[in-house]
C-alpha cells in the first residue's frame, strides 16, 4: 500500500528562520486563461503568517478569545514578478523583518520552485477589541522570535 500522508503538516515547516507553506493552485484562484488573480496572492499570504503562527504556537482565534489581542494590517506593498498558473505548486515564504512596540513587519515571498512570483511586506499592528494599538505582549514577541530576519533565502 502507497503512503499518501503529505510531506509536512498543513501548517507547514521552518527552514532556519523561514516558515515555509507549501500549496497548490486551484481553479478558484484563476481567470478564465488559469492565470491566477492579483488578489488571490494575498490569500496565500494570510495563509502563510496564519499558520506561521499557528506553528510558533500562537493561535488567532485563543489569542482573541483569552487576551483580547488582534492583528490589522497597517501596510502591504505587493511587487508581482511572474504569474501563476491552475494547478502550480506554490511555496509561500514568510519571515519576520522588524518588530516594534505595537507592530512587526513580515517578508513574504511566494515561489514556484526557485522562481519568485510576488514579494510582499506587510506590517500589522497588534490591537485591543476596540481596535486600539497595543503594546505586543513578551510571550508573543518571544514566539516570534523563531522567525526573526537572516539572509534572505531563494533571492
């Protein structure tokens, strides 16, 4: 019998400082061409810091329901390099490039083997339930730590 059990867990994996989430592209992220649209990259990128988190062991949903705490997106730059295609195998590359007192900033880059399709910074901004800045909290800072910025991988 063929092992059919994925290579790594759906949350993805780390290689150094990179957490790395593997996907595949679906007829829902396409134009009628199988070109996949502009917005959907930010789709692979939430996916890519939600579960970076998750794997640094900090869950949205317990974050909000036990602290109270959130995260907003400040800012996104997106520079699209290459397209997308139906079916491709993606990887979406994420790391932490700053941290400030209320806000840290994330590198992404989504590949398709050693090709790089889009790079993306985005900085969010921790907040309260009445969508007031927050200070970052040491245990959630420390968790992040594990994927603060060294050399760039791929470039």
């Amino acid at each position: 019998m063929t092992d059919l059990s994925p290579p790594h867990p759906a949350t993805g994996y780390l290689q150094g400082s990179w957490h790395i989430l593997p996907l595949r592209v679906y007829y829902e992220d396409t134009d009628a061409a199988g070109i996949v649209y502009h917005a959907a990259y930010l789709h692979y990128a939430e996916r890519g810091r939600t579960e970076a988190m998750r794997l640094c062991g900090l869950n949205h949903g317990r974050l909000a329901k036990e602290q109270g705490l959130h995260f907003a997106v400040h800012r996104c730059e997106i520079d699209y390099h290459r397209p997308a295609r139906l079916d491709d195998a993606l990887e979406v590359r994420t790391q932490i490039a700053t941290m400030g007192g209320a806000s840290f900033t994330v590198h992404q880059t989504i590949h398709r083997q050693d090709k790089i399709l889009a790079n993306l910074t985005i900085r969010l901004v921790c907040i309260d339930g009445q969508g007031h800045a927050v200070r970052l909290p040491l245990p959630l800072r420390e968790a992040l730590r594990v994927m603060y910025a060294e050399p760039l991988l791929g470039n």
